[in-house]
C-alpha cells in the first residue's frame, strides 16, 4: 500500500501553486478552531496571480470550468501551506461547497466542482482526501469568477 504523504502526493502530480491570495474583505483565508481548518471561499488564482475571469454555459466550456475548479482547488492547497506550513498538517478533507457561475440553464454543477474534489483526492487519497459535498449554481460571483469554493478540514492532533 503506498503510504507517501500529502506533500509528497502533490509533488508527483507536477502542478504549481498560484501565490496564496490576500483577503479582498474583512475576513481571514483560513481559521483553526481546535482540530478543524475553515477554509474562505477562494476564486481561480493563477501562477502569475490573476484570477480566471468567465462564466460557464458563457464563455467557458464544461471542461474549461472544471479545469478552473481544479485552480480553485490549487488555490485553497495554497493557502493551507502558507498557513499550515505543510499539506502534511491536513488529516482529511470534511466538506466542500463549490458554487459555479453560469448560465440559468446549466445543470452540470458537480461535475465541475470535480476538478477540485478530484484533487484533494490525489493529495489525500481516496479515503481521505474524498469528504461531504455541495455544488451549486449562482447567478454571478465575485469579478465574474467562474468558480468559487470554501472547504473545511480536519488536523492532525
């Protein structure tokens, strides 16, 4: 059974992390509150710090708005390590709630939410790295980002 670490699971995967975002409101990027990290909701930062900007059903494509998921999802594990100093720190994803920006007649909202589910679980591992989730649909985000999503996360003790 391989038994390599979240870090070490992320190394292999070969992707970047964007730089970790600063808050655009009153509120903090993540919050400890004993064995448990809140995540805010975090938008698709790049590498070079830009956000990705459209709407699925609009001017993104199905598989466009589950690749800015999965930037989503590199933007939260980002977070977690300017915060936590480590993915290692992480026991397991608890929950995930991706809200999609996209047309009235869009109906795909878990699948795009996959792209982020789907990397946690290669972080993580299936057991682990696979918690409760929601996925939904919104008629506007925050600077037209496609995809916004907020996470909650158990510790290691």
């Amino acid at each position: 059974m391989d038994k390599r670490t979240p870090e070490e699971n992320f190394a292999a995967l070969n992707l970047a992390l964007p730089p970790a975002p600063s808050p655009l409101g009153v509120y903090k990027p993540g919050l400890q509150m004993g064995e448990l990290y809140y995540v805010s909701g975090h938008g698709p930062v790049q590498t070079n710090g830009q956000l990705i900007i459209g709407r699925i059903g609009d001017t993104f494509t199905m598989e466009e708005g589950k690749q800015a998921a999965q930037q989503v999802g590199l933007t939260i594990l980002a977070t977690l390590k300017a915060q936590l100093g480590s993915l290692d720190r992480v026991k397991r994803v608890v929950k995930v709630l991706g809200m999609v920006n996209c047309t009235s007649d869009f109906e795909r909202h878990p699948y795009i939410i996959n792209g982020c589910s789907e990397l946690f679980a290669q972080v993580w591992g299936e057991e682990m790295g696979i918690g409760v989730r929601s996925a939904v649909g919104m008629g506007t985000l925050p600077d037209n980002i496609p995809v916004e999503i907020e996470a909650l996360f158990e510790l290691h003790q």
